[in-house]
C-alpha cells in the first residue's frame, strides 16, 4: 500500500512523543520525592 | 497502582481506536491511505486547543484570585498542549510530503500553529528565568493570555484567509463533513486522546504542587 511507511512513521512519532513525555513527568516526579524526602529530614534535624 | 491501571486502559483505548481508523474507517478516495493521518492530526489539534484553553482559564484565574493552585493548573496545561501541538507539527509535514510535494511552507494555517508551539515554549523559558513564585507566576499568567491570542488565529486563519492546507471538514459549514464510519473513527480517537490529555494534565499539576512543596521546605531549611 503506497505511502503507508508514512502513515505508520506519524503515528509511531506521536506516541512516541506522548510515551517520553509521560516518562519525563514520572522522572522529574520521582526525583522530587527524594528532595521533598531529603528536605524535610533536614528540617526535623534542624528543630 | 492506581495509575498504572489507567495508564494500561488508555493504552488499550488507544491501541483500539487506532485499529478502527485503519480497518473500519474507508480509505479516501482522491489521497489514498496516506489520509489516515487525519485522524491523530487533527484529534491532537482539538486537544491541544483545549490544553491551552485550560492554560488561558487558568491564567486568568490567577490574575484574579492569585491562588498557587491556579498557577500550577496553568504551567501543567502549558506543556501538555505543547506535547500535542508537537505532535501536530510532526505528523502535519508526513502527510503534506507525499500530497503537496513539500513537507512545509509558510502559509498562515502552518505558520500560526509553529508561532503557537513557539509561544509556548516561551511561556516555559520565562517561568524558568524567575525565581520568585508570586512573579514568576503572575508574569507567566499575563504571558499565558497574551499566548492564548493565537488560539483563535489558528482556528480561523483557513476561514479568513487563501492558505495551501485544506479547508476544515469539521465543524466547516456547507459542504464540509465527513464519511460517517470516518466520524466515528475520528471520535473515537479525539475521545481516547482526551482521556491521554486528562492524564498527563494530573500527572502533570502533581509535579508542580510537588515542586511547590520542595520550594517551601528549602526555604524553611535556610531559615533554620
């Protein structure tokens, strides 16, 4: 089927940018935890 | 857990309606097969029109009520519609190449929606370059509803003026329309993408409330 490599190029670039973009939310998120973790045994320390 | 489960029904949801655009829904006549890009490129448009929709609300609502929560609503709505707007500007060239002969020209449709994806990026850099919260968010918001202005532009520049992008099939008046097994294929999709655009959005405004608690703790510890 002519021009099908490109439909399936779109789609596999869309989900592919949707996929990094959650896996970079999930990433950032987590490494806010450790620093909200980090901080707030600092702060304990500190009282 | 919760979001894993989500997240593994959206896929299925996603996987689904895919499969119906490419089996269920007819191929165009006049384009071929290519035309199946329709249906992530313009589900995506809507989607990113209603990501920054919710930016622009939010924007607002701070300005007037200066609520933190506000803010992270804003920031979160920002760059989930620059993902999609991201997807537009890529799956828009495949399909332009193999029909127009080129994969990108500067007529008002496709220049309005890269100055868009621009705006937003700089909605993004400026947050990153202030540090107080209250400023950083009170400009970003001004920004925010100044960036909105383009929205519109985007959505009516086919209407308002000669462009090569095709006229609108949706919501385009006489004449326009689509197949009906198209219809619901192109549903289906905007409906599943919606539900993608939901999640990311809470992940998202998560991250930022997380980023606001990280900021108040560092400020306790320094005063400690």
């Amino acid at each position: 089927m002519k021009n099908l490599d490109s439909v399936l190029a779109a789609y596999l670039a869309g989900w592919a940018i949707f996929f990094l973009y959650y896996v970079s939310v999930a990433r950032r998120m987590s490494s806010l935890r450790d620093e909200v973790e980090r901080l707030k045994a600092l702060v304990s320390k500190g009282k | 857990m919760k979001s894993i489960i989500k997240a593994v029904v959206l896929f299925v949801l996603i996987a689904s309606t895919a499969y119906i655009a490419f089996n269920y829904a007819p191929i165009e006549k006049s384009m071929g097969v290519i035309q199946k890009i329709f249906y992530i490129h313009i589900a995506c448009a809507f989607s990113a029109f209603v990501a920054f929709g919710t930016c622009f609300y939010a924007n607002v609502r701070y300005v007037f009520t200066r609520q933190p929560k506000a803010d992270w609503l804003g920031v979160a709505a920002a760059e989930v519609g620059l993902t999609f707007i991201l997807v537009v500007l890529i799956s828009g060239p495949i399909w332009a190449h193999p029909v127009w002969g080129i994969w990108w020209t500067w007529d008002a449709r496709l220049t309005l929606t890269f100055v868009l994806g621009l705006l937003y990026v700089s909605y993004l850099l400026l947050r990153s370059m202030i540090e107080e919260p209250d400023k950083r968010a009170l400009f970003s918001a001004l920004f925010g509803i100044f960036a909105f202005l383009d929205v519109p532009l985007v959505y009516f520049s086919i209407r308002w003026w000669r462009t090569q992008h095709p006229q609108p099939v949706i919501l385009g008046g006489a004449g326009s329309g689509l197949e009906p097994r198209m219809r619901v294929a192109y549903l289906l999709m905007w409906g599943a993408l919606t539900g993608l655009l939901i999640l990311l959005l809470n992940a998202r405004y998560k991250l930022e409330a997380l980023r606001a608690s990280v900021e108040e703790l560092r400020r306790e510890a320094e005063v400690q």
